[in-house]
C-alpha cells in the first residue's frame, strides 16, 4: 500500500491541532513525503512557523495548496466547511480524493457543494493519533471506490488503529472514540485521585492508574475477550474487587457513562448547523 501513495501529492487544509497531529503521523511513518505536502492556516504568522517546524510548505491560499493534490485532507471546523469548499470548488477535480475529518458533515453535503463524481471519505480520529495510538473511523461517500477507501485507512493506519463503519455511524463514532478519550482521562484522574486518599504519593499514583488503564485496555485489544469476562476474572469470591465494583454500581457510573457517549453523539449531529 506504501508504493499506491508513492509520488501521491497531499493537502492538508486547516493543519491546526488534530491536522497537525496528523501531518506529523503521516511525515514519521515516511507515507508522504515533505516536499509533497502543502497545507494552509489561517494566519501568516502560524504559516511559517509550522513550515519551519515541519519542514513542508504551508500557505494560508486553500485554492493554491489543492490545485495540484492528489490527495485533500480537510481538517477545519463543521461551521467552516461550506466556506472552504466554496473557495477551493472550482479548483477540485473528480481526480482527487477528499478525506474530511470535520465532524458531523455527511460525505452528501461534501459531494453537493463539489463538482460532480469527486470522491469523498468521511474520518473521524481522536488524539492520541499523536503518539501511534488513535482509533479513527471511516466511511465512503457514493463516488469512492475501494482503492479510496485503501488510502485513507493506509494513512490513519499511521495514527493508530481504523474502522470502516456505515456512515450512519459515525456520529456514534464521534462520541464514543473522539469525545472518548476525555472521559478516559477523567476515570484516570480520578483513580490517582483516590490512589492520593488512601495514601499514596501523587506521582505514584497516578503511574498506578494509568499503567493499569493501559493495560487493560491492551488485554482487551490483544485477546478478544469480553469486557465482562476479563472482569469477572479479576474479582474473586469475597475479595476487595467486588466492594469495589459494588460502589461503582451504587454510583451509577456504567450508566453515567453510557448516557455521555449518548449526550456527545447527539451533540455531534448538530455541529454542522451552528453559524
């Protein structure tokens, strides 16, 4: 797949933080080349502290930066994505293939505003794409074929994990694996926290929580098994492990968290909308 992306000319427009995040992936595992890249931000200023920076061009001219692209990767907010492709409309081509990472935008409101059989992929990452370990969800719009598709679960591959879900999905995908990893943070937090109230140092504590956060979810990843089972596995018959679990059950933290993908789902389908 590296050799299909060989030569292949990248735009990234709005190269911000996710943008950026993902440039860096790209540029580290060598799937694009610097000086194929051109990619925009609104400010001169940024412009050339992220060219310097990242050794690759980068323009605020959205027009410019996709004219001879192979490849648009259009990271800016929901609210501005009409703007953009109104700008860079007349200069996009059915030969080029468009990955929006913008949430809560349909690959049809995409392909509306562009001329006709342009080829559109829907992806929603997260950010631990920054360290190798972003889950990134994919949809194809009606003009992408398979070998579209390739593509961007080739790059996001860089980034992490990738999974190819009908778009109807993808909102759901937003809440759960984009807005995720803040909830995670603040189950980690809290772990050290209450690591800190039963005595031990902070720095330990929370090395103790992550640690144990991380490979849990590693164990689920490597082995398949069902989160309930490798629960069960842990508590054993009149052990601490299941006061434990009771108070979180007394707590209502499964159904906390299952009504905050819930709220951060139906917050993404209306992103799109706000001015």
């Amino acid at each position: 797949m590296k050799n299909k992306l060989a030569g292949k000319r990248l735009a990234v427009l709005g190269a911000g933080k996710i943008g950026g995040i993902l440039l860096q992936a790209f540029l580290r595992h060598k799937l694009i080349s610097p000086g194929q890249v051109r990619a925009t931000v609104r400010h001169a200023e940024k412009a050339r502290a992220l060219g310097k920076s990242l050794r690759v061009s980068v323009t605020t001219d959205n027009r410019a930066a996709v004219e001879k692209a192979d490849i648009i990767l259009l990271c800016v907010k929901p609210q501005t994505v009409k703007d953009v492709l109104e700008e860079i409309r007349s200069t996009v081509t059915p030969r080029q293939l468009i990955i929006s990472v913008a949430a809560s935008v349909p690959t049809a409101y995409l392909e509306e505003r562009l001329v006709d059989g342009v080829p559109v992929v829907r992806a929603m990452p997260n950010t631990p794409c920054a360290i190798g370990a972003g889950m990134t969800g994919l949809a194809s719009g009606k003009h992408a074929k398979p070998g579209h598709l390739e593509i961007a679960q080739t790059l996001f591959d860089a980034a992490g994990r990738t999974v190819v879900v009908d778009e109807k999905l993808m909102d759901a995908v937003t809440g759960l694996s984009a807005s995720g990893p803040a909830f995670i943070y603040i189950l980690l937090e809290s772990l050290a926290e209450a690591g800190v109230k039963v005595g031990l140092p902070r720095d330990i504590a929370t090395l103790l929580a992550a640690q144990t956060m991380y490979g849990a979810a590693r164990v689920v990843l490597e082995t398949g098994e069902h989160p309930a089972r490798l629960k069960d596995a842990v508590t054993t018959p009149a052990g601490c492990t299941i006061d434990g679990i009771l108070e979180l059950e007394d707590g209502k933290v499964r159904v906390t968290l299952i009504k905050a993908v819930v709220k951060a789902t139906q917050r993404a389908r209306e992103l799109l909308f706000e001015g």
